[in-house]
C-alpha cells in the first residue's frame, strides 16, 4: 500500500528530478519513489558498515540491517577494507580448541 | 565431534575449500537463521552459499530451531542476535564449541564458557591431524587472506604454523 508523504526539498533537487522524468518519459514522482529506495538501500549499508565498525553489531545483524545476505555483505566489507577487527589476542585458545574439538 | 557454526564462519570455510573435509568426521549443526541466511545467499548467487546448501540438502549439515528462551538469554546477555545469537544458543543448548569468525560471537562465546574456534585455525587443526594436505592448507590460507576478513598480520602467523 502506497501512503502519502509531502516533503520539502531544495529547488535543485526538483529541477534535477524534472529533467531526469523528463528523460526517462516518467512521471517526476515515480523517479523520486525510486530515487528514495536506491536511498534508503545506501543508507542501509552505510548504516550496517557503521555499527559493524563500532563494534556494537555482529556480521549476520549487520547483513540483516542491511537487507543482504551475509555474503554479499562480507563482499562489501572486503571492497571497502573492513574486515573482522578481531585481534591476535582474542584468537588466544582458539587453536587449541580446534585440535581438541575436531577429528 | 558435533560444532555448531554460524554464516560467516561456513562463507570463508566454502571459500577456503575445507568445508567438505571438516564435515567428513565432524558434524555440523546450524540454527534455522543461519540456513536462512545462506539460503539469502544461494537465491542472490552467491557460489559459496551453493555448496553450503548442497551440503544441508544431503543432510551433511543439519539445521535444528534454537530455543526461543536461550535465544531470549543470548540477545539480553550479550546483545546478540541473528545468525550469531541463534547459533551461540545452539552451542549453549548443546554444550559444544562454535565456529566462529566474528568478532562479537567470539567475546559473547568466551563470556558463555563456550568454546570457540576461527576457520583460520581449523585450517590449522585439519592440516596438523592430516585431514588436509600441506598444499590444501596453503590454499586455504590464501582465500581466507584474499576474503580480507583477518588482518595481514594474522595471516602470515597462520602461513607461518604451516611451514
């Protein structure tokens, strides 16, 4: 279901949305709705990176934050250089549990 | 020996290509959110998401609920949730380690008296219990540092135990 939303926006972005209506021989608020949901898919990544980085979210929280699969997600962390911040020292144990765990 | 795993941790083990070789003596269990999550991934294509549910179709994985109250605990104590709460739960219920590689899920796994263990180090574990040869063990480590999820740093101390 479609709800109605008034916003006022900068006189730029308008003529912007006009000429690319215009261009695209639709209606300005349909490139506006898409223009809003490309938004918001950036905004939840952006967002997603963020607490990711803050160390406040796990992979699989931020992948959902971000309306990804976890690998998809992990494919973005990589192409912007993030990786898992777990240290040298929090590994400690890690090892010899596998040994002792895995057959 | 049964393990419970989390999404990210199964991603970079398909990666590495030694998923196929931990499952052979070790059973693998995961929460329904973590099949969810990589089933996410086989509908957007992602190939490693392809093997990991090929192995879930064969029953190679096996997928069990988390119960809602340990799951409840987890999300209160440790702030998490997801695929990491639902297979910290797992572990919990089941008292067994969990195969982990994120940050978060490693810390709550240590304050929960869990085990833990990194797909980097069961690299290391499947190569010193010859489940894997030196050559696989060297390419594991390669896709795990072309993944970039571990610092440079950690990597060359993981090349470093296969010499």
């Amino acid at each position: 279901m479609m709800k109605i939303f008034s916003f006022r926006a900068p006189e730029e972005i308008m003529k912007e949305a006009e000429k690319l209506a215009e261009l695209e021989r639709i209606d300005k608020s349909i490139l506006i709705r898409e223009a809003l949901e490309k938004g918001f898919e950036r905004i939840r990544i952006d967002i997603a990176i963020k607490l990711f980085s803050e160390g406040k979210i796990a992979t699989a929280e931020a992948s959902d934050i971000a309306n990804l699969s976890v690998g998809e997600l992990m494919q973005i962390f990589r192409e912007r250089g993030i990786g898992s911040r777990i240290s040298l020292d929090e590994l400690q144990g890690s090892l010899e549990n596998a040994m002792k765990a895995i057959k | 020996m049964t393990l419970i795993a989390d999404a990210s941790s199964l991603i970079l083990l398909a990666k590495a290509e030694i998923l196929s070789a931990l499952i052979e003596k070790n059973e693998i269990i995961i929460p329904e959110k973590v099949h969810e999550e990589t089933a996410r991934g086989k509908e957007k294509g992602m190939p490693d998401s392809f093997l990991i549910e090929k192995l879930i179709e064969e029953n190679k994985i096996k997928v069990e609920k988390a119960d809602e109250k340990t799951k409840g605990k987890v999300k209160e104590m440790f702030g998490l949730w997801a695929g990491e709460g639902e297979a910290l739960s797992l572990a919990i219920e089941h008292n067994k380690p969990i195969i982990t590689d994120d940050k978060k899920c490693i810390n709550a796994a240590k304050a929960a008296n869990i085990s833990f263990m990194t797909s980097p180090d069961i690299t290391i574990a499947l190569f010193q219990k010859k489940q894997i040869d030196k050559k696989k063990a060297v390419f594991a480590i390669e896709k795990l540092e072309e993944a970039g999820w571990y610092k440079k740093e950690i990597i060359e101390i993981y090349k470093e135990k296969i010499k």
